[in-house]
C-alpha cells in the first residue's frame, strides 16, 4: 500500500508541475513574439501591410500535448486512463488472490502447518511468499498469453485500452472456468436469474465468485487428506500414554516429534507442491 501511495503521489506532482510551468512557458513566449520587427520596404517596392503579423502576435499561445499518433486508433483520454490504472494497483491484491491460484495454495500451506502442530513454523511471511512465488509458477502460460495477445498491441499502438482489457480478460477466464465446478457457476447464474447461458458468454461477475467458492472447497477439501496421517498419529500417541498412565503428559508435546519425523522422511513439502501444482487443470 506503501509503494501505491508514493505512485499515486509521484503522478500528482507532475501533474502540478505541468499546470505551473504552462503559464510560464506562455509568458515567456510573449514578449517573445511581441517583439516581431517588421522590415522596411526597399524603396520603389510595395509596401507590405503588418497587420497579419500584428495580428498573429497578439494571439494568445497555446500548448497542446498530444500522446497519441495520428496513425493510431481512438482511445480514451490520458486522464481516463490514468484513474482506470489507479483503481486498478488498488484491487491488484484483490485481484491476485481471487482471480488466480493463489487463494488455493495459501489455504493448503496454512493446513499443512496446522496439521503437524506448530503454529509459527514455518512463518506467516513465508508460506504467503511460496504462494506467491507458486502462483506465479502456476499463472506464468496465462501472463505470457496475456501480454502477447493484449499488452504489447496495446503498447505498440495497434489496439485500443478497451479491446485490450477485454483481450486480456480472456485467458483468464478461461483459467477460471478450468478450475470451477459446474454447479457454483448454476448455483451463481441461478442467484443471478441469468437462465441457461452458454460457457462462452458468461460475464466475469458470474465467473470470479464460482471460482472462488471452488477454489475453497478444493482446498479443504485438500486439508481434510492432510490432515488424516497426523490426526492417526495423535492417536496412537494417546493411545499409548493412556496404557501407560501418563495421563499429565500432553499427547501434542509427544506426537510432535514423530509427525515432523514423520513428513521428513516422506520428503511432505515435496509432495504437497507437487500435489498443488499438478491439482490445477492445465
């Protein structure tokens, strides 16, 4: 949020800058242009009149600034674009978490720490840097196809800001859709009183929300089956304590040991990426 305030700060210095240095640049070309000299004719020549010239230097100045060739297409103005870039940093997390894989492995890492019984290890910074770090592994076909089919036409200039959004719209939600289950998007377009709509012409107000309830019940789902070997090894620890009548001891302080033995020698961290990973529909 840091980092989107200073940008959102750098941009209204310029532009105050701009609005000050633009009655400077007109009255200093002023007195420029009034100080047009106009020549003598060379006698037996005509005379010509000054009035135009007159005319033209009393003129007031205009600056006009112009970020758009003429070869290229209509789009909306600098100010428009600028607000829709702004509104956009400030929904990018939003963004991150519900429109990508990132909701899914955070959920899932979180169990895995929750199954073996340690609360802080490892970090919350961590786990939420291996998300992030796996979605970006995960959406990385999506980004290039993004950037191919809608960023660089729009940067090169052979496409408007709104047929981009709407190009780059595209292969995210197809991602989305391989993701969600076919009853949240008749559960969302039943809420919405759309009726039958084909896959195709579903709006993303109806897709976002199917995926993020799909994407929360894969992944309890997912904790559920984590957390079945640990939840049979406390068991059997307190099984044990019982026969043996330590019944002061707490089981959690005793079956901690064998479950981080236990998802060592399973290589568990190397499973669960991998299961995470190879769980998104390509």
């Amino acid at each position: 949020m840091r980092l989107l305030w200073r940008c959102f700060a750098c941009l209204m210095l310029i532009w105050l800058a701009a609005e000050l240095l633009a009655p400077r640049a007109q009255a200093q070309a002023a007195p420029a242009a009034s100080t047009t000299r106009v020549v003598e004719p060379v006698t037996g020549s005509p005379a010509t009149p000054a009035a135009p010239a007159a005319s033209k230097a009393s003129e007031p100045l205009h600056l006009t600034i112009n970020l758009e060739g003429a070869d290229r297409p209509a789009d909306v103005s600098v100010a428009v674009q600028i607000v829709v870039l702004m509104t956009l940093l400030t929904l990018a997390p939003s963004l991150l978490i519900l429109m990508t894989s990132f909701t899914r492995i955070v959920i899932v890492l979180g169990f895995v720490r929750s199954a073996i019984g340690v609360p802080n290890a490892p970090a919350n910074q961590i786990i939420v840097g291996l998300s992030l770090f796996l979605t970006f592994f995960i959406m990385g076909p999506v980004f290039d196809q993004m950037n191919t089919e809608a960023i660089q036409p729009y940067l090169s200039g052979t496409m408007t800001s709104t047929v981009a959004l709407d190009k780059a719209s595209v292969p995210l939600k197809s991602f989305m859709l391989r993701q969600t289950r076919t009853r949240d998007l008749e559960f969302f377009l039943e809420l919405g009183r759309f009726g039958p709509t084909p896959v195709k012409d579903l709006s993303l107000r109806v897709v976002i929300p199917a995926f993020v309830l799909s994407e929360l019940q894969t992944s309890f789902q997912m904790g559920f089956l984590l957390f079945l070997p640990f939840l049979v090894i406390d068991l059997l620890v307190s099984s044990v304590l019982m026969a043996l009548g330590m019944m002061m001891m707490p089981p959690v302080v005793v079956s901690l040991p064998f479950k981080l033995l236990l998802f060592v020698l399973v290589d568990g961290w190397h499973l669960v990426v991998r299961a995470l990973v190879e769980s998104f529909h390509p």
